[in-house]
DNA sequence: TATTGTTATACTCTATAACTATA
DNA sequence: TATAGTTATAGAGTATAACAATA
C-alpha cells in the first residue's frame, strides 16, 4: 500500500533499491555476529585467497585503499585477521582461528541470505539473475 | 583483468557492485548539473507529483523524514523547489521555474543513462530485467 | 494520540590528497 | 618511478531519539 512511485519502470533506479533493501536485510541478519555486509565479503574473500595482500583485496572489491585501512584494523584488534609482512611493503591477510569461526558463520548467514534472494524469483526466471546483474554491472564488451 | 572475485556468483553481491558501479556512474554524469543521483530522484518525483509533502516523499523513497530536511533545504536554497504550508503542519513541495528546468535537464541524463543499462543486457533477456530486479527487491507474496 | 517537520547526533561507506617506506 | 600501506579529511547516505506544533 505504499504510495505510487514514478521510478519504478527504470532499471537503475530499481537496482539501488533493491541493492539498498537487501542489503540492510542482511546487515540485520550478520548483526548477531557483532558485523555487516563489507565485514562478510572480506571473510569471505581472505578464507577463499589466504595471505593476498590489502591491495590486492582492494582491487577485487574496487575500494580505495585507503578504506581498506580502517576495516584490517577493526578485525584485526578484534582478533580475527592476522597481517604478515611478505615484502616489507606488502603485508598478506590470513585468518586467525576466531576469524575461521567467525567466518563459518556468516558464510552460512550469506549463503541462507543469497538462496532467499533467488527463490524470490519466479523459478523460469532464476537462470538469468546471475547473467542479468553481470551485464548491467560490466557489459561483456 | 581483475583478480579472481569468489563473491560474483551470489546475486546479493553482484546487486550490491551494480547498484554501486552504476550509481557511481550515474552521479558522474549528474555532476555537470551540481547534483547526484538523490536529488534527480527527487526533482522526477516532485516534478511528477507536485504538492505532496516530504513525508509522503519519504515514504515512497522509504527514507527517514529526519533525512529529508537538509535534501529539501538544500534545493530550496538553490531556489529548486518550493515549499507551501498546506496544513499548518503539512508542506506541499513544488519545483520554481528553474526546478523544472533542473528536471528537464536531470531527466534527459537519467533516461539516456536508464537506456544505456539496459542495453548492456542482451536483446533476449532484456524484457526480464524489471521483473527480475522488482521481485528480488519486493517478493510478490 | 498520531503525524509533520525539525534538531542533534552518530555510523557506514566512499573519495582525495599527501606522506613513508619500500620495490 | 611505481607500489603498499597509512594518515587525515570530507562528503554522502542512513539511523535513532527527542522535541514542538498541529491534527
């Protein structure tokens, strides 16, 4: 019953709606971990590529290194990231045995959360989400 | 030539790095008019319903009227919009002359940057990409 | 009592510029 | 010269709590 919306025909608008409603769906869901949706990707990414360097991780997820900062710092006092100087620049990120733990269980909240998100859409249809929000993020050419 | 992403086969994530590449996108073009992707919102949803008040906006936009204030001040004081006690407690928003003109020029980016995005997507598929991104933000049921 | 607009405040995310120390 | 990590800083966007005026 929500009022009319003249936005709701344009791809890009619904695309940050839908990003910006799933998204706080999920930080609600990742807050009985005491983190949210960045904290989870991060997790995520250090389990899967243990030891790459923060550069590298920015890269991946196109953030300034200089945000990356702050985040390191943050799991890090908390005990769940370890940094190791590979290079004397270079530092890998691995997880500590808490940040194992802690990783099991928000990978199995995102992964509860991201199976929701695609039974929302009609089954002859949940093929294309995948292929449908890559072309919209990089086109292939 | 990106490192490897674990993350590009959950929908949730890839929602999350379109919205955000495309939104980034989008407030690049919007700079030339001193404005982001918020305000052209804003002027599309004034400029279509003008005289609702800020709390209806902030319903449709499902934002907080705390937050509405300084977004409406702000246009008010680039002489964008109008506001017009109603009610004693309630305003109606309407843009100026020089709103509608902001409108125009917003809506003609936004439209060739909506028709862009959806172009990105191949011709086959592209009929699904409201439906998909609607039920991934709003389920039917 | 409920609603509208408001103030104050805080947190997350993002962006830039500049620095250091290494490569 | 270029890269990795860092500091400092600023701007968006979002969230909550509380208040005055009005319905």
């Amino acid at each position: 019953m929500r009022p009319d919306d003249p936005l709701l025909k344009l791809p890009g608008y619904l695309l940050r709606r839908a990003s910006a409603a799933t998204l706080a769906e999920l930080n609600g869901r990742l807050a009985k971990l005491g983190i949210r949706h960045t904290d989870a990707a991060f997790l995520i990414l250090v389990a899967g590529q243990p030891g790459l360097t923060q550069s590298e991780a920015c890269r991946i997820f196109e953030m300034q290194r200089a945000n990356m900062v702050p985040l390191v710092a943050r799991l890090e006092r908390r005990g769940v990231v370890e940094r190791h100087r590979v290079d004397g620049r270079s530092q890998g990120l691995v997880l500590t045995v808490t940040g194992a733990a802690l990783h099991q269980r928000a990978r199995r909240i995102v992964e509860r959360y991201e199976a929701e998100l695609l039974r929302r859409v009609p089954a002859k249809w949940r093929a294309l989400v995948l292929p449908i929000l890559t072309a919209l993020w990089r086109p292939a050419r």
